[in-house]
C-alpha cells in the first residue's frame, strides 16, 4: 500500500522551508547592508588601496578585515539597540569627536609625510598590525556610527532574536566581500602602478582624514561657542 503523508506533516514542512527562505532573504539583507556600509569612497577604502599597492593582497585584507568587524560591532549596537552603550556614546560625544578627530589628523600628516614607494613584493608580516589600524580607523572616523545606525535602523526591519544575529552575519560578510573585491582588484593591476601613482593616493587619503577631523572638531567648537 502507498505511504500517505499526514497533513500536520505536510505543514510542518511548509513552515520549516518557509523559516529557511526567511533565513536566507534576512542574510542577503545583511549583505547587501554591509556593501553599503563599506562601499562608499573614504580614508579607509584608500588605506586599503595604498596597503595593497604598498605591501600586497594580504596586508590590504588585514586593513579590511580590521575596517568589516568595526562596521559589524556598531551594526550590532544599532540592530539590539543596546542602550547602555547608546547612552555612553551620546553622553561622552564630545570627547569622542576630540579623541576620533586628533587621531584622524594623527594619520593625515603620517599620509601626508609618507614617502611613495614601489609597489613590493608580497608581505604577511605585520598582519596583526594592519587589522587593528583598519578596527581604529573606522571606529574612530566620527561619521561612522551615525551612518551604520541610520542604515541598519532604517532598511534592517523589525527583527527578533536569532534573526538578528543572521543580519549581523550578512552585514560582516558583505562588508568583507567589498573589501576583497577592492583590494583583490587594486592586486591585479599594482605591477602597472608607479611611486606617482602611491603618491596621489597618500595625499587623498591624508585629505579625507582631515576633513573628517575638522568636521569632527568643528562640531565640538561650534557645540561651545553655541552653549
């Protein structure tokens, strides 16, 4: 006699794929979220850039890599909207704008001051070192958690539990997938590039930093002369 399947059964089923084409789209969410967070042309998509060029696929990675795990921590503020950690982010604005923006004019005039080199040979020392740079780069760029918030808050949806920590997952690996799409494009054509062309890409990085920094400052000066 043929098996017949019970209708409990059935369903049960329907939910369960239902459940994984959820999964799924909340993922590709997160993805396309972490493109966009990291895809805009700033001072730590030409530190890639220059790293790459600089010292290789590796160490532009690393920058990367360091950049993505920023952009998901601050996406996981916003997606649990941890108030803790809200209210100390608004409670000391101030002295985070002063700390980010003299760091940033920090690395500007070492962009600045760098003397362009010949692209080198591949390197995977100093990897540590270029992923924490990439990490403070973009925690301390001032625009950074007002963007990501504004994204995530504005195209994540009402999400709960579980779902979340999907989107957070998306985010990261969208957000890496750009880096690698970057930096693995710039390594195809580095052996083309000239100490000219590293040169330029110092100085634009170094001007991106600064703007960010006297926006960063300017901020905290207007907040004093307007109080």
């Amino acid at each position: 006699m043929p098996r017949t399947v019970s209708a409990g059964a059935i369903g049960e089923a329907k939910d369960g794929a239902l459940r994984v084409l959820e999964e799924l789209g909340i993922i590709f969410r997160g993805i396309i979220l972490g493109v966009a967070i990291a895809a805009p042309v700033g001072p730590i998509g030409l530190l890639c850039i220059r790293r790459t060029v600089e010292r290789g696929l590796a160490v532009g990675l690393a920058t990367g890599f360091g950049a993505a795990a920023a952009d998901t921590m601050f996406s996981a503020v916003a997606a649990f909207g941890i108030g803790a950690i809200l209210d100390a982010i608004t409670g000391h604005e101030t002295q985070l704008r002063i700390v980010g923006g003299l760091f940033l004019i920090v690395v500007a005039i070492h962009s600045f001051l760098r003397e362009p080199k010949e692209p080198a040979r591949q390197q995977v020392r100093n990897l540590p070192r270029a992923l924490v740079s990439g990490f403070a780069l973009t925690v301390s760029n001032p625009v950074t958690i007002l963007g990501i918030t504004a994204i995530v808050v504005g195209f994540g949806g009402e999400l709960e539990g579980v779902q979340r920590w999907t989107l957070l997952g998306g985010i990261f690996l969208g957000s890496l997938a750009w880096w690698c799409i970057l930096c693995g494009g710039v390594a195809l054509i580095r052996d083309r590039m000239n100490p000219r062309t590293v040169h330029w890409i110092n100085i634009g990085t170094g001007v991106f930093l600064v703007l960010l920094a006297v926006w960063a400052l300017g901020g905290v000066w207007w907040n004093w002369v307007a109080g």
